[in-house]
C-alpha cells in the first residue's frame, strides 16, 4: 500500500514546532529528519497488514506512515 518493503525502527521526538526522528538515541546523535508541525495538514490512522497500530502524517509534499 505505501511501497515500503522494509521498516525501520525510529525514535521519535515531538516538540512544540517538529517531529523530530533519530536512528538510536536524541542524546548522543543529530535528528535523521524532522517533520515540521507548521506543514502538516493531516493525520490519520491506516491499516497496514502485519503493522498494528499505524498512523500516517501528511505535509503537502509528503506522507509519512509511521
């Protein structure tokens, strides 16, 4: 459904203006990537077979099925 074939375990990070993502640790490392909060216009809940509890935040340039 998304064209994911694999995922990755993320450690999230949510501020007053970002999601903010990491591989391992916020206290050691540099965010890999961040959604700004200002951008997002939706977020809603997905089934994924196999992916309990699923969500998918859309920007106007993006979804993220997180």
């Amino acid at each position: 459904m998304f064209g994911r074939k694999t995922w990755k375990e993320r450690l999230f990070e949510l501020s007053e203006s970002a999601l903010e993502y990491y591989e391992k640790s916020n206290q050691t490392e540099k965010p890999k990537g961040a959604i700004s909060l200002f951008e997002v216009t939706t977020v809603r809940s997905v089934t994924i077979p196999n992916r309990p509890h699923c969500f998918e935040v859309v920007t106007e340039s993006r979804k993220f099925p997180i």
